[in-house]
C-alpha cells in the first residue's frame, strides 16, 4: 500500500499584525496561534475562511526561525486564502 502527502499541507501563510499607527510584523508561517474572545485557537495552511474577535494576550507565530511571540491589546484576525491578517488595538513592547 502506498500513501501519499499532498505537499500543500506544509507551505506557509502569510501573515501580518497592524496597529493603527504602524506594521508589527509581516512575513511567512507555518502555523499561528491566537487569543480568541472565547479562548486560544491555532491557524495552519489551508484553514477555512473566518474572522474573529481577539482578546488581549500572546499571538505566537511559528516560522523558519522557531516561535516568536507577540502581545496584544485585542483586535480581529481575518482568514482567507493562507492570508492572514491582524488587526490589533495595540501591541505591547
């Protein structure tokens, strides 16, 4: 029996944070994990469109360099198409 992989699973998304005075972070992961209104949620390649409320707290990317984790005052993530977008109240240094 021979399995196999569609490659497509492993590419990345595009993501970017914006605050409404300036570009947090812009650039290619693997995979992000959010502070949803209702509790955290984790966002890979090929998710199904969707907008959501974020409360305060980590977005922590995955990418080619490891993890990195950015903190915000809340906002909303929009998803479409391995396009992902951030729109943050603030972000925290």
């Amino acid at each position: 029996m021979t399995f196999f992989i569609s490659l497509t699973f492993y590419k990345n998304m595009h993501l970017e944070i914006i605050t409404p005075d300036r570009k947090v972070f812009e650039g290619e992961v693997t995979s992000a994990q959010f502070p949803g209104a209702d509790g955290l949620f984790e966002v890979l390649n090929n998710h199904a469109p969707m907008i959501a409320a974020l409360k305060a707290g980590n977005v922590t990317l995955t990418g080619a360099a490891g993890r990195e984790a950015i903190r915000i005052e809340g906002g909303v993530v929009e998803v479409l198409r391995n396009n992902v977008i951030v729109l943050a109240e603030g972000v925290v240094a």
